[in-house]
C-alpha cells in the first residue's frame, strides 16, 4: 500500500478498476499504479481527483486500515482532547 494510500483497496471495494481512474483522470495507468502503490508521490489536486472517482473523502483514502477505527483509538481521542483544549 505504501504511503498509506488506499487507492487500490478502495477501488476493489467500489469495483473500479485502476484503468478506470486513470481514464477519468486523462492520466497514463502506469502513473495511477505508481501512485497506489507510493513509488511516485502525488498532488493534493490529483487527491481530490482520485477521492471524487473513487466517491470517497480525502482522509478515508490517506489512513491507514480501517477507516474510522483510527477515531475509535482511546490514544488518538486523547491527543484529540488535547489538541482541542
């Protein structure tokens, strides 16, 4: 997965295929693979592009596993706190 991106694990989840992406982002395959698989880094615009293919948000397709367990993490939710205060 490299990165953290979760390009290609979403796509299959969706049933989007990576060529799919690529079309709709007029970009070469071989780029939207590099991307996915964190051999080639990428734009925040390239993101939101990818994001709104693949019709999810930005950070369900930065983090890392499962989506929102990251915000059920009692460690994550303290420095949350902290942040906020």
């Amino acid at each position: 997965m490299g990165r953290g991106l979760r390009i290609k694990e979403i796509a299959k989840e969706r049933g989007v295929t990576l060529s799919s992406i690529a079309k709709a982002l007029d970009m070469p395959r071989s780029n939207i693979s590099a991307i996915a698989s964190g051999a080639r880094g990428v734009s925040l615009k390239a993101l939101q592009k990818i994001s709104r293919v693949l019709d999810c948000s930005l950070d369900e397709l930065v983090l890392p596993g499962e989506y929102d367990s990251v915000f059920r993490d009692k460690r994550v939710q303290s420095l949350l706190d902290v942040i906020e205060s």
